[in-house]
C-alpha cells in the first residue's frame, strides 16, 4: 500500500538513473573532449542536413551575436541526438517545443536567459534540485554550438535596460538576480556576493538581501523589477507570522485561555490543542503523530479556528466512508452541530469539496489512487491526518512535496537528507510542516483513559434502553441546592449517589445485550490483527454475564475472574490465563485487585465505565509493563448514560465516587474538595443530558 500511494503522489517517475543535484553537476563540470559533444548533437545520417537547418534559423534569428567568453549551464547529461526543436516565434529567449525524430511533443520549454535559465513542464524538471532536466540542456547545447556562438547571450539573458528579479525552480525556490545592461558596476559586485558555484546569481529568499537590492537600485535610479511570484511567496511567510502573532493575542493565556477553551464543548487534553495550532500556524500542515488519541479533533478545532478568528470560508472534509460517522460524531461532541460551510465527503465524490479554503483529508495513508485528484483542489490551506507512522516511508517525501508545494524549504530540506537518513533526522527538518510527535512522550502526558479507542454503539443497537425522568429530575435538584448554598445534607447526598447509580446502571439486561452484540463485532478487528488474547472488564460480575454467553455462542474458549468466586476457583481460572489455555479474560474489578495480568499480545477492552476515571487507569496498569501501555478500547453505548459519564470525565484523573464503582467499603458520604469534585462531574454529565 505504501508504495502504490507514494506512486499515485508522484506525477511521473524522472528517467532512471540521471545522476541529478551536486553530484550531476561535478560531473557536467568535467572537461568534455570534442568528439563526444559532436556525437549528442549529431543526428542519424538520414537527417544530416538538419544540423545545418537548426544553425541558420538561430543565426537568422540572431545574425549579430558575438561570440563572448563560454559559460556554464545547468549541470544535466545532455541526451536525445534524435530530438528536434521547434520555436514559434522569432528571437532566441521565449517559448520551445521539444520533439521526437518524429515530431512527437516531449517537452514544453520556455528558455529565459541568465539565472534560472529556462523552465520545462516534463516531470525530470519538475522534480530537480536546481531545476533542471535533459531537454533545457540539449536546447542549450544545440543553441551554443551555433555558427556565432550564443553562449554568452544565453548567459545574460535578454538585453534591457533593467533588471529582473524572480525566483529559482527546484527543491526550493530561492532569489535569483538577471542583470540589465544598465547596472552600474556597484550593482554587479552586490549581484557577484550572490553569486553560487555556477556564476548563477542566487540568494534566500528571506533576509535583507532583497531590501538591500531594492535600496541600492532606487539609489542610482536603475529599474529593478520583481516578479510576482517573488511578492507571492514573501506573502506566505508574512501571512503565517502574522497567524502566530493573532492567535498568541488573542489567547493570552495559552492553552488555558478561555476564549481558546470556549471553541468546543467537549474539554480536550493539551496534545490535541497544541496539533491544532500548530495546523493553524502552519497553514499547509501533517498531523502524524504517533498518537494513541485521535486525529480527527485537532482538526476539527484547527478549522474552528481559521473560521472564527481568520474568516475561513468553505471547508471541505475528505475521508473514507468508513470514517464518516466518527467524524460526525467528533462534530457533535465537540461544537454541537454541524458548521455551515462544512462539507464531508469520499475520497471519490471530490466535486463537493471544489473551491474549498481549507481541504482536510483524513487517512491520508489509505487514500491510495485519489490522492492526484486531491491534489489538483488546489486549497490554500491543508491539514493531512495521517493514521500510521509518515517517518521513514516511502509516502513522507511525496506528501510533504504537497505540502510544501511553494517549495519554501521542508521539501528541500527532506531531499537533500537522503534515503539514508534517521526519523530523527527527518522529523527535525520537517518540525515547521509536520506534528510527528512520539508515542511515548504523548503518552507520559495523558490519563490513561486518553489512551482509548472509543467504540461507540450506535442508539438503534441500544434498544429501549432510556433513562429515568424521575432519577434526571432527582440529580438536577440536588444539584441546584449544591449550586446556591454550597453543601449537601449526608441524606441529600445519599439521595443524590442512589439517583446517580440508577442512571449508570440502567437496564442491566438490555446493557449487557446491547454490550454483547458490540463486543463480538469488535472481536474480529483485534484478533488476529491487534492482538492475540483479549482481556475484558466491566465492574460487576451481573455485567459479564450477557458478554460470557455470548462469547460461548462463539466457541472462544475463556477465562472468568469474578468476584464471587471461590479463591481456589479464581487461582484456577487465572492459572488457565496465564498457561495460554484461554484466548479472552473476562474480569470484574474487585476480583482483580493485586493481581498481574500482563500475557504478551493481549488488548484490553472496557465493557464499562467507571465513575472513577482513576479505575480505568488501573485496568491497563494490570496489563502493562513498566513504561509502556497495551492497546484499550472502551465500549460507549449512545444511548443511556454513557455520554454524560465521559462528559463527567471530562480531563479529570481521579474522582471521588461514593457508592459509584462498587469498591468495598465505600461511604455515600463525601465532604470539602472531595465533594465539590464530584458534584462539578454531576453538573458537566446533567450539562450533556441537558443538550442531547
């Protein structure tokens, strides 16, 4: 898959083994005797009169060029002694076609003179380090051995009065300075600091070379003129300062800003913001970190961004279908509806997203064919999500060439590393276009709750399972005293945990049915792909009973820790674990405590949520080593309380929880912070219930 998408970003392939770049240009720099270059430039002695032809149409066009001293060209093995030019209009600089011996097109050349010589529209061209193709050179060596010689005329570039400045093709576009026949001596010597090994003028783009050219022109009077495409690429510099400099204005407390933490509904852990604005800072940016949360968010938020504080228009959304659902539920979870001006749509129905300001395309690993088509959008702004690791494939080079398509320099910078070359290496050139942040670091900052897949249960497979009104109505009560007076009586607080349970507890039949169903759709996505062994565990023993039945159905043997069990039973069943007999470990909370559970190859998967996010944290610590966390996916059923207990989550570690998760010796009872921690959970899940 790698290689077929790397290929589908990749125009065409430049001609096999055309040594290019520093290496190409040591070699055309060596002396290269007589009888080799009559021999490129021959043609077949069917066509010797052709040779003859070419001379006098260039000297008709040119009857007084002199001669000057020799000069260097692009460094490119001049082939193709069959080829021919054709030139539509008189003079030597301007447009070319290049054929075949049969007059077949091969190339479209406009040949400029002077530094930055000519422009080619074949894929060798395109994807040079100097810009620079076989074509441009076979012109230059046709044209420079005519009766004459136009060398030195092909090195200054047309006669004008003024001079010109544009940018360099290649890898990255660079300041390059044509001299008019009016530029005073001091001018020269400014243009010769510039020089490159070639005599090419050419400098960076950014810096005080530009200004000091156009002080020192306006100085003596002398027109120095400069290229659009020169102001176009300053723009795209200046713009993305000027994003940074707005968004640290306008959030002047960080990641902690209100104004910031006021764009979603849904709180959201540090990694997911700083993606975000790093995406929006960028402008053209990857998010391929390797994240064990999703992408999808970052970008969510990066568009909520560029539309409230930068005025985006239209932004268009490109995802397999298979993704479509989790975005809209992304959507809703984090803004509440759908944004006008927000289209989503399949990586093969692209017309919808045409004319877009900011093109997201999500699984850009995946997209495989389409990705030309994606290209030619044409979006100012873009955000790729990628689902796997970038460094170190065969894909990075062709989507950063995307990215980077004003060839400002990560694009540059990736090339010239070599195939050779570190992630590490690559992820520090790359550092202004692309998030690549490692697994390890993130997950030292996150809960380990963060670390989970969500596999939401849609509510038509959650059937009749509804809340209470009367338990709902119950919580906003106890609630609202909590809000104007500040405590709760113990027998409030008794009331309030009891209404509490009953929500999350629910229907526990039709839970654990609508559990079951979900929990053997997921199997077949885990093992064998994931994982080997599975481990599930909800927080009572009457939960895994719908999920065990099912599991039987399936013939996959199990293994049970509950916490009615008998010790010997338990020592049993965690022997038939840990000895291979059992592919999936159904496990309760309380028969777990202190017991190491970690089996290579294994997933985890909770059947439930706790109040206590803290508990969830210890489910994967039984299953982890030390420093290192096994993959966990979390079933949330759309219907009944599960929304409003990740609402109750929110970026919270650890939660009082009273009589909540069923913890041995727990008291309804809570006081001081531990009590407003709790009540503040209360209030975010009825805040949910309240707007569904």
């Amino acid at each position: 898959m790698v290689a077929e998408v790397a290929a589908a970003l990749a125009e065409s392939a430049a001609p096999a083994g055309r040594k290019r770049g520093k290496a190409a240009a040591v070699e055309a720099a060596q002396p290269v005797e007589t009888p080799e270059v009559a021999e490129v430039a021959a043609p077949k002695p069917a066509r010797k009169t052709r040779p003859p032809k070419k001379a006098a149409k260039i000297e008709a066009v040119l009857e007084d060029a002199a001669e000057p001293p020799a000069h260097s060209v692009d460094a490119v093995v001049p082939q193709g002694p069959d080829w021919q030019w054709h030139k539509p209009q008189p003079g030597l600089f301007g447009s070319y076609a290049i054929q075949d011996a049969q007059g077949a097109p091969l190339a479209a050349l406009d040949l400029q003179g002077g530094v930055g010589h000519y422009r080619c529209d074949c894929a060798e061209f395109h994807d040079s380090e100097e810009g620079a193709c076989a074509h441009g050179q076979w012109l230059i060596e046709q044209l420079s051995a005519a009766r004459g010689g136009l060398a030195g005329k092909l090195a200054a570039g047309p006669d004008t009065p003024w001079s010109e400045l544009g940018l360099s093709a290649g890898w990255e576009r660079r300041l390059v300075w044509r001299l008019g026949q009016g530029a005073s001596p001091a001018l020269r010597s400014l243009a010769e600091d510039c020089a490159d090994e070639h005599g090419r003028f050419i400098a960076p783009l950014e810096g005080q070379v530009l200004p000091t050219l156009l002080q020192a022109a306006a100085a003596e009077g002398h027109e120095l003129r400069v290229g659009a495409e020169v102001w176009q690429q300053l723009a795209l510099a200046a713009d993305a300062g000027d994003r940074v400099e707005r968004l640290a204005q306008a959030f002047e407390q960080g990641l902690d800003s209100p104004a910031l933490l006021g764009l979603v509904r849904t709180p959201l852990p540090e990694m997911q913001w700083e993606a975000a604005l790093f995406a929006v800072c960028a402008g053209r940016a990857i998010l391929a970190d390797e994240s064990p949360l999703p992408q999808r968010p970052c970008a969510i938020v990066a568009a909520q961004l560029w539309q409230s504080r930068f005025d985006m228009g239209a932004v268009a959304i490109v995802a397999p279908a298979a993704l479509h659902e989790d975005w809209r539920a992304d959507v809703a979870r984090l803004l509440g509806a759908w944004p006008a001006g927000w289209t989503l749509t399949g990586p093969a129905e692209l017309a919808p997203a045409a004319g877009c300001e900011l093109l997201i395309v999500d699984a850009i690993d995946a997209l495989g064919d389409s990705l030309p088509a994606l290209r030619q959008l044409g979006a100012p702004q873009l955000i790729l999500l990628a689902h796997r690791e970038l460094l170190g494939s065969e894909l990075l080079a062709p989507l950063v060439a995307w990215i980077d398509d004003a060839r400002r320099g990560p694009y540059a910078s990736l090339r010239r590393l070599g195939a050779e070359a570190g992630k590490r290496a690559q992820r520090e050139v790359l550092e202004t276009v692309m998030l690549a942040r490692r697994r390890r670091d993130l997950a030292a900052e996150l809960p380990a709750q963060l670390l989970t897949h969500w596999v939401r249960v849609p509510a038509q497979d959650c059937a009749g399972l509804t809340l209470d009104v009367t338990d709902v109505q119950a919580l906003q009560r106890l609630h609202q005293r909590w809000s104007r007076v500040g405590s709760l009586s113990a027998g409030e607080q008794l009331q309030l945990q009891q209404a509490l349970l009953r929500l999350r507890q629910g229907s526990a039949e039709r839970m654990g049915e609508a559990r079951a169903a979900a929990l053997v759709r997921l199997l077949p996505d885990l093992v064998p792909g994931r994982a080997e062994r599975v481990v599930v565990f909800a927080q009572h023993d009457a939960a895994l009973r719908p999920l065990a039945l099912a599991l039987q159905d399936l013939g996959l043997p199990l293994a049970n820790l509950r916490q009615h069990q008998s010790a010997e039973v338990r020592a049993m069943e965690l022997q038939a674990w840990a000895e291979g007999e059992a592919s999936v470990l159904l496990a309760t909370d309380a028969a777990c405590a202190g017991l190491d559970l970690r089996q290579p190859g294994s997933v985890l998967v909770h059947a439930d949520l706790s109040w206590n996010p803290a508990l969830m944290n210890e489910r994967l610590a039984r299953l982890s080593g030390e420093g290192d966390s096994v993959p966990a996916w979390a079933l949330v059923l759309e219907a009944g309380f599960d929304p409003a207990q990740l609402a109750a989550h929110a970026q919270e570690e650890v939660l009082p929880s009273g009589l909540q998760d069923g913890q041995a010796g727990a008291i309804p009872f809570l006081a001081g912070t531990d009590l407003a921690a709790f009540m503040a959970a209360v209030g975010r899940a009825l805040e949910l219930l309240h707007s569904a």
